[in-house]
C-alpha cells in the first residue's frame, strides 16, 4: 500500500497530512461535502470476483466510463460511519464491521462482489489516516466516511456491469439537523415495498424521496414519516433516519422486514437502552400510536438521535416531550459518549485507528 506521506511529497503546493489540524473554522461544521486529501480506490472485475489490492489517490474527480453500471442503472450502495477524536488524542470508528457486513448484505441484492470484512476495515484506517488532520478536534464534530461500491464497468443492455469499484471518501461534518423535527406522515409517496431494495443502501433509496421531502420543507417540515406500502397504516421511517417512540415506558422501533434501513445507530440504540433497563420492542407500529406517544426520535450515523418536537397525521399535529430528562436525550449522550471515547465502551464497539 502507499503511504500517505510518500504520495504527499508528489504534491508539495497541498497542505502539510502530518499537520494536527487542516486549515479550516472547526466551529461552523455543518453537513457538507469538504474536500480532504486523500480518498481509497479498489476494483475488481466480474471475472476475478474479488477485490484485491486498493490504493490511496488524491482525492479528486474520478474517470468513469459513460455506459457504467451506476450511471445507467443505478448498480451502487453507500455506507455512512464516523471518525471520532477522542480528549486523549485518539481516533475511533464505530462499528465499522457492521458497515462492512451491511453492503455485503447489499452487494448481494444488486449482483456486486463486495470486499471482505478485513478489506473494509483495512480500508478504513487507511483513509482515516491518510486525512488525519480532517477529524475535527473533540466536540466540534466527526469526520463522515462515506464508502462506495459501485458498478463502473460498460454496459448497454439492462445487466450487472464487468468492473466494480469500491471507493471511500470523508468530509468533516457537525450537526445534520439543527433542532428538533417536525415530522409529516407521507401519504401519497411510499419508499419501499415488499421484496424491492428499502432494507440495503442503494443510492435510489435516497434521490426518490426528494420529491415528498422536498414537497414537506416547502411547507415547513424537517421530514416525511413513510408508511409500509401494504396496509399504508404502519410507520416506517424518516427520509434518513430510523424512528423510534416511547410509550408507557416502552421504547418500540419498527421491527427489521426488508422495507427498513437496518441503521447501525438504530440498532446501537437497542442495546443500550436493554442495557439501561428500557423494555425495547420491534414490532409494527400503527401511525395512529404517534397520538398518545410521549417521545419520538430519529436516529441514523448522520443524525444520532434526533428528538421529534411534532409529527403531523391526518390534518392533526401532535406534539411530543423534547429537552432536558428524556429518554431520548439519555440514549444520545450514552451513545455519543462511546462513540467519543467519554464513557467507557463495555460493549466493545469501538475500533481505534
Ligand atoms: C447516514 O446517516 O449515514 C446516512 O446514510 C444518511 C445520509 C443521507 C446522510
């Protein structure tokens, strides 16, 4: 592999990679692409079926063939996990093994080869190194790893492209959302169906539910809350994030069926509450609940666990607990202070780079 200080003596007019910190107002991170130095790039052929050997570029434009599997047919996953500083000069993913396994499950429904566990994580650190001085200082916020697969290979006919390319690249990033949401129940536009794609990160996933959340910020709203496709009853998930709410002392989240993102936060936050002593259901959930629910939050790798001030349902907006002593806010911190090194991780989740 290359190290990044040996590629970083070719390009002398770029910022010093052994600096503590790149150049930048650590204070005003919000959620949006910034360029950093390096990204990794691994390829593999449908005949080789394996990934191999990847490598550390700059980080930069990438060549791609006009009739590649992606950019016709849409044959890509991404994954999202974070990098996090810890007080005492560490850095830590989380979960990444999760991540790996999860575009493995993916991979498989959209005829990719994936890497292995080992590949993924390896990857990782390498990127992580490599553009070390891009993971905010402690508090100020993470950097996003974003790790692509995609089919890049020329095809013409409606089939699985010859070349596959799995691609990591990162941005710092602070806060998704700013503030607590207000969620609209989607009841026109659905975002998965028995047996199609809404339990795998494949990128459509995403760019068909701008139209409904494009539509509900127009009138105000942070998000959608999509409903199943089959009894248009049950609630699903946000637009980017899982959902959660709590009633009677149960925290129930939707339970896991193929038409639901299997968030590595949403999880996460399973098991820390069962720690905490909540009783955890995952189970369907009739959007009628959302009534005389007393908390509901969102929770994804972008987002953390976002609490809902309002959810609006059948011309009605309900309003939820939000703030100091909730259950939402505890699960957050416990969370985040794993994620940040702050509290100790009994669970043994997180990976020091
Ligand atoms: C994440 O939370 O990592 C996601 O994948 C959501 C993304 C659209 C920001």
């Amino acid at each position: 592999a290359v190290e990044a200080s040996e590629l970083n003596e070719d390009h002398s007019t770029h910022h010093d990679v052994n600096k503590e910190y790149a150049d930048l107002n650590w204070d005003e991170l919000g959620f949006g692409p910034i360029p950093i130095d390096y990204m990794y790039v691994m390829k593999c052929t449908k005949d080789e079926k394996y990934f191999s050997q990847g490598t550390l570029t700059r980080f930069g434009n990438i060549d791609m063939n006009p009739s590649s599997g992606i950019l016709n047919y849409g044959q890509g996953l991404f994954e999202g996990l974070k990098a996090n500083r810890t007080e005492d000069g560490r850095i830590l993913l989380f979960r990444p093994e999760q991540n790996a396994r999860r575009l493995q499950m993916g991979a498989e429904r959209m005829c990719m080869p994936s890497p292995t566990i080992e590949q993924f994580i390896h990857a990782l650190k390498q990127i992580v190194n490599a553009n070390k001085s891009w993971v905010p200082p402690p508090g100020k916020g993470s950097l996003y790893i974003r790790p692509l697969l995609m089919g890049s290979g020329p095809v013409l006919g409606a089939m699985p492209a010859a070349e596959y390319t799995f691609l990591i690249f990162a941005s710092p990033v602070g806060i998704y959302h700013k503030g607590t949401l207000n969620l609209i129940v989607e009841e026109k536009f659905y975002r998965a169906f028995p047996g199609g794609t809404g339990g795998i990160k494949t990128a459509a996933n995403y760019a068909t539910v701008f139209k409904p959340v494009t539509e509900a910020k127009a009138k105000g709203f942070s998000d959608v809350l999509f409903l199943d496709v089959t009894t248009r009853k049950n609630i699903e998930e946000a637009s980017t994030s899982n959902i959660f709410i709590l009633k009677k002392n149960v925290i129930s989240t939707p339970a896991i069926t193929g038409t639901i993102l299997p968030g590595i936060t949403r999880k996460s936050i399973i098991e820390i509450a069962r720690v905490l002593d909540y009783q955890v259901k995952e189970r369907d959930i009739p959007a009628e609940e959302l009534f005389d629910a007393e908390e509901v939050f969102c929770t994804g790798t972008a987002m953390v666990v976002n609490p809902v001030s309002s959810i609006t349902y059948m011309g009605k907006r309900i309003e939820y607990k939000t703030g100091v002593n909730t259950v939402a806010q505890n699960l957050r911190t416990m969370l985040t202070g794993i994620q940040t090194g702050q509290i100790e991780d009994k669970m043994g989740w997180t990976v020091e780079i």
